[in-house]
C-alpha cells in the first residue's frame, strides 16, 4: 500500500470498540487483511458488520424461515427485496424495513427518511411503487414526548410520501409505554415490474464504468448502520448528524430517470444507497459479481467541502444510487441524467479480482476483499445464548375465573371505543395521500386490506401489515404466528388470496438471552405460520438494540408485511354493513378466553396473561372457508376480528351507514369474552337474506364453525335485548380520542 497519510493512520483494538466492534472481530479483521487496518478500512467494517448491514446475530435463525412458494420470483437475501409472479407478465416488488432510531432523534427526518429508502429499494430493482404502508409504535399517548414524536413521525411520511406521489394505503399504529423512548417506525413498499426485467444489485464485466448517481453527498447520516446497532441511551441526542435528510422531489426525479435508464438495456447492475452508503453498495454488488472495482472518492460530487475518504464511503446522504453501466454506453445514462437535471458522474471502474480499491486524489486509501465485507463471505455469525424469561410462565397462570364481571358493560365498550390502540386513525391517514391509483368502487366502503388496483389489468393487489406487540410480549412464537395469520386473514377477508411476506424483526438487545428468546421463539412461529399458507419469506429487515438504558427493551414487534392477490377486482369485500335486515354471522370457534386482549390489559390493567386463543389448523380452514364464500359472492362484508373483539368489530362494520346490530351472546361464553376477547380465527360476516339458504349449505359442506348472531337493524347496539346506546355515539368516541389528545 502506498504510503500517505490516510493509509498510515493504522487503526487500533479502541478505534475498533467506539466504532461497536469486537476485540476479536478486530484480530479477524487484522487476519483477513494479513495487516492491520488503516482507520478508513475498519470504519468501512464497522458499519459492514454491524448487526444493520450484516445480520450477524440473527442469520442464524432467518435462514430457518421458508423461502420456496408459488410465485417467487427472487428469494430472500438474493435482491434488495422481494419479488413474486402475479400473472398477466407482471411481478410485484415489495419490502419493509425501519427507521427506529434515526426516528427517536429525529422523528420527522428519519420517518421520511425511511420512506424514501424503502421506495429506492423497490425502483431500483426497476419496478414502479405503486403503494406505500407502514407500522408504528409509540409510548404512552397523553405524554408531551409521545406527542411530539408522533406528529413528526406523521408529518415526515406524510411530506415525503405526498411529495414523492406514491399514495400511503395503509397500516397501523399502536401505544404502550414500553415504546416511550424508543419508537418504531417500519415502513413499506410495494412496486409493480414487467416480469423479467428486473434489474439486479450486482457488478461485472472488467472496464465497465461506475457511475454515482442522483443527491451530492454530504455528511449527514454518517454512521447510521453503526448508530442502529445500539442502544438508546440519555446521549443519544449527540448523535443527530447519523440522522439522514432526506428531498422527495429529488427522489421522484431519481425514480424517472432510474426507470428510463434500465430501458436502455445498458445497465449491468444497480443498488440503492442506504445504510452504509459506498462501502456497502460497492461491496455488495462486487462480491455478488464476482469482480473489484476501483472507486475515486475525490469524483463523488460533494455537498461539503473538506470531506475526509471516510466520511465519503459512510455517508448515508439519501437519494443516491450506485449504476454499473456496460463500458461504451455512457453516453446514453449522462444524456438522459443530464435530462432530468440530476448528477450522474462516473467514479470508478469494475475490475478483475476481487478487491475493493479506494482512492483519494490518487492515493490508496483502503484495500480491501469485496467478499469479507459481507454475509457468507467473512462477516461474522453468531448464535447468540438464549433462554425463556420468568414472565412468561407467569403469564401461563391467567385465570379467567379471577376476572370480575363487569356490572354494565356500557362503560367498557366506551372504554375501548375510545382507547387509542383500537380507535380510528383519521388524525394519522388524513395527512397521507391515499387516493391516487387505488381502487375506487361505486361504494367506496372499506377493506380490512388495503387494495390497490393492477392497471391494465382485472386484476388488484390486496396487502397489509400487522403485528400485536402485545400478543407477541406474552408468547412470541404464539404472538409471531397470529401476525402472520392476521396479515393473511386481513386479505382473505378483502377478497384476496395470500401470497407472500416481508418482515421488520424490532427487538431490544440480542446480548440479552431473553430478548433474544423473544426473537428466536418469534422466527418459530412466523416460520410454522408461512409454511402453513404457502406464503414464503422474501426478506425484509432486522433491528435489535430497540431499548433504552433506563426503560429496557421494547415489545417485541416482528411486523409482517403481506401481499395477497385478487384474481378479479369485483370480488373485493368491504368490512362494512349494507343493508338493515342482513343477518349478522361468526364464524370459527367462540372461546371463553379474554387473554392479553386489551379489554383485560387496559380496563382491568391485568398485564400478565398467556396470547389469546390460536390454533394454526383452524385458522388455516377458517380462511379457506372464508375464500371459498366470497367467491361464490354470497355475502355483503366480511371483517375479521381482532383487536377490540366482536364489539370493535361491529362497531367498526355499521358505522360507514350509521347502521346498528341486534345480536345474542352465547350463553357457554361470558359476555365479556363472546363480546371483548380477542380469540382469533374468527371472521364476522354479513349476509342478505336472500342467499341466507345458499350461504348455510356452502358453510355446511366447509365443516368450519358458524352461527348467527343476530341482524343488522336500527342505529343501536342491542345486546341480548339490552340497548347499550346509539352507534354514533360510539362512533364520535371512535373518531375523536386521538385528535382529542392531540389537538
């Protein structure tokens, strides 16, 4: 290595450990290097190998999960997301990643910082986003930290999502104290692609040039992948410039001229980048190919004067991607870059070999094996010790019996009318823009999924993102499958046909054994679930160190984002009630269970208790049942039950036409379970009376669990004979707790 000052700066075990490396995976680094490291070479492994880019605590156990179903496309882990048939020569791109910590710091710059990432992911594989989702958690909603956090959480999806012109079409948002200094924010995104054109993240072919393209590069974001694998502690706040910034128009113009310069066919390969910047874009797709390359750091168009090689290579300025272009082609991407008013300068060349060169106004400043960089080529892998906490067989002795029957229930259903985990979202999805390239139905009425429409084509995507931390903190593999069996039921209730998955895995600290219980017991059940439904894995994201040093870790939320099909859009189903005399139907098995569902951990405030009741066989016909009935069109809604119990459910399904219910409870069942549990597998249907016949001998031949109920009448919630009030009481609470406690 030449001598200057920058290679000269060898580095040390202490540079190592301020950067969140190990003592020994400094010597590993030392071993494969046959030297020590310059400073600039171990700053690229400490984000290389940090647990963000190289999931060296979780692979493990990811690979454990089912990737094989029938209509992969790309496997995950082989791009940078998943890609699935979805006939008529099209695919569907689709990932979800977090923005946890960046969100803490800054929550309206990392929210929509995240969004943008996860929208480059999609484009750069050369498919066009046509839907964006996201999942978030935050503390305790009356405290002034939580409100802040939320509104510039809100705000940041909201303007860079408006502004980039993708429409946000669903999601959630959930409370609990556990998440007051460490929020999540996991965003999604879904793309549409010609089959057969994706564009791969990969380098080859010695002499083609590499070009940087899109946003200069400046200092924020330095260090991110390295700042999201640890903890938040009181300092955390000193750490603001790892907080990216981001420009949507500057990305909407990326996405055009991303899109139109894979049409020239003069693209080998291409990668967003995100965390890491240059070190992990070069890396990865030099290590995927097979060859080198040698990048001048001095030609990255800079934003800042006087940026060091490592600051360059770190870098996490949004809005730029990494394009290898087959060599006498240049001219094609400068013309159509120079176009769309964007930088587009070449910064280097593929190379034989496999050895990463970095220069600086011509001196080698790092030297490295682009293999050694990432997972299966010498990133560390760990199996971290694990074991089951005392909570959880605490948990394990709830008793129902020891639970006091509520005298009127009234107060209860207004209880969780109002509570900010089950109420409406308006205050949220009002600042989304949702409208542009849905599906809009004469109706108009809500799906428990979100659908957006396939143009030039009948058919429509189904998709919807879903994990109760609640459920999860009782029994993770228990709690895993139900999320992946919501996410299922949500677009088998809206017509469609489940057909894969994308995760975002947000634990505390992986060094913890029970945290990392909580992780693998997760990985368990999401893995029986997936396979249950043919619905593999196609990737997504895993973030630990999600706690704080004086609140501890987080829930554990491994949110599941899926993507259903429905083969023809009329078959669309709405959640919500038609017509007054249309019978009131559940299906599945009523159980007498009230366990960990909000009725028992916000209004009697028993935290300890087992998930609700869940059987993966049942779940599995009861949406097989559910499938088969909506295509034989036999029913007005479907809506599955959930957070809430049937009360929620009803509540939400007559209050787009003010209509009320008249219902009977089961008499084997207390009332606060019949009405409050959340025992899942269950679906409420509505069904006109005219093909109430035709309904029940379809459900006959199913063998699955149903019954009536009741009927939807009047404006009301009748239970049992007992008027409990007008539904637009219960309405006005639904849709004005959160913006009451915001406003």
């Amino acid at each position: 290595m030449s001598t200057n000052k920058f290679a000269a700066q060898l580095a040390t075990v202490d540079q190592a450990k301020q950067l969140g490396l190990l003592p020994e995976e400094f010597d590993k680094i030392t071993e494969i290097l046959g030297r020590t490291p310059n400073f600039t070479e171990l700053s690229v492994y400490s984000v290389m190998w940090s647990e963000h880019c190289s999931y060296k605590n979780s692979i493990t156990w990811l690979k454990t999960l089912p990737k094989e179903g029938p209509h992969m496309l790309a496997k995950a882990g082989e791009e940078n997301a998943g890609l699935v048939d979805i006939g008529d020569g099209l695919a569907c791109a689709f990932k979800i990643e977090s923005h946890n910590h960046p969100s803490a710091i800054e929550p309206y710059q990392g929210a929509a910082t995240g969004v943008g990432g996860i929208n480059r992911d999609i484009f750069t594989m050369g498919a066009r986003p046509i839907a964006q989702l996201n999942s978030l958690r935050f503390g305790d909603i009356n405290s002034d930290k939580t409100k802040w956090l939320l509104k510039g959480v809100v705000k940041g999806i909201g303007d860079y999502g408006n502004a980039f012109g993708i429409p946000t079409v669903g999601g959630e948002v959930f409370f609990d104290e556990s998440f007051s200094v460490n929020p999540l924010v996991n965003a999604m995104s879904v793309g549409i692609m010609k089959k057969g054109e994706m564009v791969s993240a990969i380098s080859y072919g010695e002499g083609n040039p590499v070009f940087i393209v899109g946003s200069a590069t400046g200092k924020d974001g330095l260090g991110g992948a390295a700042f999201a694998s640890k903890d938040i502690t009181e300092d955390s706040a000193k750490d603001l410039p790892a907080v990216q910034v981001g420009d949507p128009f500057q990305e909407k113009l990326l996405l055009e001229a991303t899109l139109e310069i894979i049409k020239t066919g003069a693209v080998v390969g291409m990668q967003d980048m995100g965390a890491a910047g240059i070190a992990c874009s070069t890396s990865e797709m030099s290590a995927k190919g097979e060859h080198g390359m040698e990048i001048w750091l001095d030609k990255v168009p800079a934003r800042q004067l006087g940026m060091l090689p490592f600051e360059f290579l770190l870098s996490e300025s949004q809005e730029r991607m990494l394009v290898v272009v087959k060599k006498g082609r240049e001219s094609e991407i400068l013309k159509i870059f120079d176009k769309w008013d964007l930088n587009c300068e070449q910064i280097g060349v593929v190379t034989k070999g496999d050895r990463l060169k970095f220069f600086f106004h011509g001196d080698l400043v790092a030297d490295l094996p682009a293999a050694s960089l990432v997972l299966g080529g010498g990133a560390p892998i760990y199996k971290r010790e694990f074991k089951e906490p005392a909570s959880f067989a605490e948990n394990k002795k709830f008793s129902i019996d020891n639970v006091k029957l509520p005298q009127d229930l009234k107060p209860v259903m207004q209880h969780l009318a109002g509570h900010p985990n089950l109420a409406s979202k308006r205050w949220v999805h009002n600042q989304y823009d949702s409208m542009v390239g849905t599906i809009n139905r004469s109706t108009n009425y809500p799906s428990s999924a979100a659908v957006v429409n396939i143009k030039g084509t009948k058919k429509a995507l189904a998709m919807s993102v879903d994990c109760n931390s609640r459920y999860v903190n009782a029994d993770p593999e228990v709690g895993c499958a139900i999320a992946v069996c919501e996410a299922a039921r949500n677009i088998t209730c809206s017509g469609g046909l489940p057909s894969a998955v994308t995760n975002c895995l947000n634990f505390g600290n992986p060094y913890n054994p029970e945290v990392y219980w909580q992780f693998v017991s997760s990985i368990k059940g999401m893995g029986k679930a997936c396979t249950k439904f043919q619905t593999p894995v196609t990737g997504g994201n895993v973030s630990f160190y999600n706690q704080s040093s004086y609140e501890g870790p987080v829930f554990p939320t491994p949110t599941i984002g899926m993507i259903g099909i429905l083969e023809d859009k009329d078959l669309q189903t709405s959640i919500s009630f038609k017509n007054e005399g249309d019978f009131i139907y559940l299906i599945g098995h009523q159980k007498n269970d009230i366990a960990s569902s909000e009725y028992l951990y916000s209004y009697h405030k028993i935290k300890n208790a087992p998930a609700p009741y869940f059987n993966l066989d049942e779940e599995y016909d009861v949406q097989q049942t559910i499938q088969k009935i909506i295509r034989a069109k036999l029913v007005e809604s479907a809506n599955d039950i959930s957070d809430g119990g049937l009360f929620l459910n009803l509540l939400e399904n007559g209050m787009a036409n003010n209509l009320g219910v008249h219902i009977h409870s089961n008499k084997d069942v207390r009332i606060d379970a019949f009405l409050f549990g959340e025992a899942q597998s269950r679906v409420v249907l509505s069904v006109n009376p005219k093909n109430q016949v035709a309904f029940e001998k379809a459900m006959l031949e199913t063998k699955t669990p149903f019954v009536n109920i009741g009927m939807v009448k009047g404006n009301s919630f009748f239970v049992d004979g007992n008027d409990y009030g007008k539904m637009s009481d219960f309405v006005n609470l639904y849709n004005t707790s959160i913006e009451g406690k915001l406003n």
